[in-house]
C-alpha cells in the first residue's frame, strides 16, 4: 500500500519486493528490476516500465491502464485481471492462462 506515485525509480532493483495494492501512478521505473515483485492490485496507470525486468513478477488485479513495457521482459509474469486498457505490451499479450507470453510472429 506505498505511496510511489510519480517517483522516479528508474534502474532500481527492487527483486522481489512486495508492492502489492501500492501506488504507483506516473512512476518512473525505467530498467528497473522487479523480478518475482509483488504487484497485486498495485496501482500502475501511466507508469513508464520500458525495459524493466518482471520475470516471474504478480501483476494479478493490477491496474496497468496506459503503462509502457517497450522492452520489458515479462517471462512468466502473472497478468490475471491485470487492466491493459491502452497499455504498451511491446511483443507480450495475456494468455489464455492469464500469463505474459510473446506475441505470435506473423508474416
């Protein structure tokens, strides 16, 4: 339940951290590390996360309204009820399992 909004946080490392239900709106998170993060139900709208690290992070209920994950890696990260309205997933979608995998490459 942090209050994070608006923070600048870019490169952090913040490995398994627990950000559930935080607030995390307009947050820098550039490069940063939240592998294995808890980020259920946190507060994600707007937040700058190209090419942070979430492997195996819980974005369960989070809201990730108009976020940008260009160059993140999602591997293995939980999206279930995840909000991706206007959201920038990059080469990612939710699966049918609720988790991130890599888009299908069409030609």
């Amino acid at each position: 339940g942090a209050n994070l909004g608006g923070a600048d946080l870019a490169g952090a490392a913040r490995t398994g951290a627990n950000l559930g239900r935080a607030n995390l709106t307009r947050a820098n998170l550039t490069r940063a590390d939240l592998t294995r993060a808890n980020l259920t139900r946190a507060d994600l709208y707007g937040a700058d996360l190209t090419g942070a690290n979430l492997t195996g992070a819980d974005l369960t209920g989070a809201d990730l309204t108009r976020v940008d994950l260009t160059r993140a890696d999602l591997t293995g990260a939980d999206l279930t009820r995840a909000n991706l309205t206007r959201a920038n997933l990059g080469v990612w979608e939710r699966g049918p399992d609720g988790y991130a995998r890599r888009k299908a490459v069409t030609s």
